[in-house]
C-alpha cells in the first residue's frame, strides 16, 4: 500500500495556493478572471419560518463549478472533466429547494451530517456520568443527528479567501445545548474551497461550552460518469484500509476491528465496486451491500490519501484525501430501484436517480464511537478546538 499512502501538509488550503499561484501577476489575473466572490442567488423559502436559503456558485480557473446551498451546507452539484476535456456534474442532487425538502427525496444528498454522523447505538450515550438520549430516526439508532440534524437547517454563509484561481465559501451553524438531545452548544464552521487543484476542500471548525461528541462529514454521492447515467458498480475503488469495523444486525459496530484480506471489503488493491457486492457475505448481506466504516492505515492525525476511484469510460478519476480515521463506503443500496414505477427521484438533468447510482465516501470517526471506548474519541470539551479536513481531487486517466 505504499503507492496508495501520501504525506501532505496538513494546511490544505495553504498548500494549494503555494503550489499553483505563482507570481502576484497571475494571481491578479486569476482574481480577475474568477472573481472574488461567489455568485449567490436566492433559492426559494426553507421550512425554517420560511427564512430564505441561497445558493452559492464557486468557479476555479479551470472552468469547474461547485453549486453549494446554506440549507444543510449541501453540495448542490459539482463539474468535473473527462479525459476529452468535457464537464459533467458528478455529484446526486436537486435544481430545486422543494426536493431536498420533500421527505424521502433527499438520502442526505450533498449534506453535512450532523452532530453526528452515522449511527449511535440506541439513540444514547453516557458523557461525563450522564445519560443522553437523542432522537430515534432508523431502527432503534440515531442516524447523523437526528429529526432535524444539520443537513435540515440554515447555515450562515459568507465567502472567505480562497487561492488564486479558485473560490471559496464558509457556512457557520450554532448548535444550541439539547438540540436533538446532544449536551453543549456547538459553533461549527464548514469551509468550502474550490481549489485551482481542480479539488474541493472541505475544512471543520468547532468549539462548545460544554463537554459533547461532534462527528460531521459531508454526505456527497458521487458517479463519475456523470449524475444520473446509470449505477456506479463498474467504478474502480481503492481504499487505503487493511481493516474495518464489522456490524451487527442493526449496523451498529460489534467492536471489532477486523482485517479485510480475503474479503469482499479487501481494496487495497483497486476493484470494481461491484465486482464482489452480491457475495455471499454475512456482512455485505446485513448493509444490503457495502455500507459500513473502513479504518485508515494511518500513522497519525495528517492529511492522508484515504482511497481513489477511477471511472473507466470517462476516464475521471477522483482522490479522497483525509484526516480523519475511518471512511464510509456506502453505495446507495436504498436507492429506488430502476423499474420502480414510484420512482420520485430525477435529478439535476432530468434523469431518474437509481438502486447504486451513486456512492459516498464519508470521511469520519467510526460510527457509535460514544459507546465504544476503543475506538478514538469523537469528545469535544469546552477550551477545545475541533478541525478535520477532507479533499476530494479530480484528475484524468
């Protein structure tokens, strides 16, 4: 796995700009090009006493796009090119508000998850001696925070510097104390920058005044072939994960850290997605599918490449860079299915969104880690500041 496993500084933004801005006359000339700003448009009333959400166009010198709403922090959608040079938006999403909002039409599309993503046993965890109880909202778990987690509120947005050639944008939430039952009130920052690297960062700030757990993560579903052509089952993946966390009936984590070889869940060597999901698995058959949580063959708390993905018609191939601990290969296992005859999901260009037409790679803490103290901590005290970083970096093969 050493080809898999890079050093990088952990200052990704910073990074960015050294390697691509050059002189300060091309750094003129990219602001000039790009703008400073993003382009920021209304996007309809929100349910939140129909506040007004926006969305948010960034552009890079290369000519790719993110469209991000402050209604959830939600990626919207995302251009990338193909080995012939032609953009096709990548990512699972709406045109309108009204769909994000509609239930059982979003899947998290594009969110931040939040307070905590994934799962928690039961809907409670025991913090400092005291029991905690949160909403129950899949199966018997609480699942990324909630009723109304952070992909179902209102961010405050403002742009913010971003490297020459690129735009950038931050979305601010405060979570107040007992929201969705979770202890503190919680500043959390999400910082958006389309980078020249033709790569979106995605930077965490977070602080509370009281002792919490935080776990966010953007919830991006991605088909490099482009949103809704087809299933992703002929993407190749590698991840850089010699072991995992198995799960229970309910998907919570048994525990167990286990190693993957010999496996339908071994790819450390780049597999097709779909090469092995129908095998007969005791584990592939309770997530109906891969949906469970790899562990990151780290050495410490750096930016890492965590897994890659190459898309062979297109020839896109996208990077997940890291630093966290764990990812969450999920692959739309509850997607309609294609000949549904209910099917309410079409997306950005019309065309209906299928059973694994996309998949995520949510970089994070290992889900229920609040009840497992083994698995590293996702506690936040007040005094501590919590950061996590994630890039997802497009090239062509």
């Amino acid at each position: 796995m050493t080809d898999l496993r890079t050093s990088l500084t952990l200052s990704v933004i910073a990074g960015a700009a050294l390697a691509v801005s050059g002189c300060q006359d091309r750094a003129a000339s990219d602001a000039a090009a790009v703008g400073n700003d993003p382009a920021m448009e209304t996007w309809g009333a929100s349910p939140i006493n129909g506040r007004p959400a926006h969305l948010f166009t960034l552009t890079n010198r290369n000519g790719m796009t993110a469209k991000i709403t402050d209604y959830g922090a939600t990626v919207v959608a995302l251009t990338a090119p193909d080995r012939s040079g032609k953009y096709a938006d990548v990512v699972l999403g709406y045109n309108t508000l009204q769909d994000y909002v509609t239930p059982g039409k979003s899947h998290y599309f594009g969110t931040i998850a939040g307070r905590y993503a994934n799962r928690i046993a039961n809907g409670k965890f025991t913090l400092e001696g005291q029991e905690y109880s949160l909403h129950i909202n899949n199966g018997p778990n609480s699942l990324h925070g909630g009723k109304q987690g952070f992909d179902k509120v209102l961010w405050t947005a403002e742009p913010v510097q971003a490297p020459p050639g690129g735009q950038a944008i931050k979305m601010t939430y405060i979570s107040r104390d007992g929201e969705e039952g979770y202890p503190g009130t919680l500043k959390l920052s999400v910082t958006y920058v389309l980078g020249p690297d033709n790569a979106l960062h995605i930077a965490f700030h977070g602080t509370t005044d009281k002792t919490t757990v935080l776990n966010p993560t953007n919830h991006s579903y991605f088909n490099l072939k482009g949103e809704g052509e087809g299933d992703i089952l002929g993407h190749v993946l590698t991840i850089n994960a010699s072991t995992m966390t198995p799960v229970n009936a309910h998907m919570i984590p048994t525990g167990e850290i286990t190693p993957v070889a010999d496996t339908p869940f071994d790819f450390t060597k780049p597999r097709t997605i779909g090469e092995r999901v129908n095998a007969d698995d005791a584990q592939l058959k309770l997530g109906a599918g891969y949906d469970h949580n790899f562990v990151l063959d780290r050495k410490d708390g750096e930016l890492m490449l965590a897994a890659r993905v190459e898309e062979p018609t297109t020839g896109r191939v996208m990077e997940v860079l890291t630093t966290e601990p764990g990812i969450q290969l999920y692959i739309g296992n509850f997607l309609p299915k294609a000949d549904a005859a209910d099917n309410p999901m079409t997306g950005k260009s019309g065309k209906k969104y299928i059973y694994r037409g996309g998949f995520c790679l949510e970089t994070q803490h290992y889900p229920d880690s609040p009840n497992q103290p083994k698995f590293p901590s996702t506690v936040l005290k007040p005094g501590e500041v919590f950061t996590s970083q994630t890039v997802y970096r497009f090239s062509t093969k």
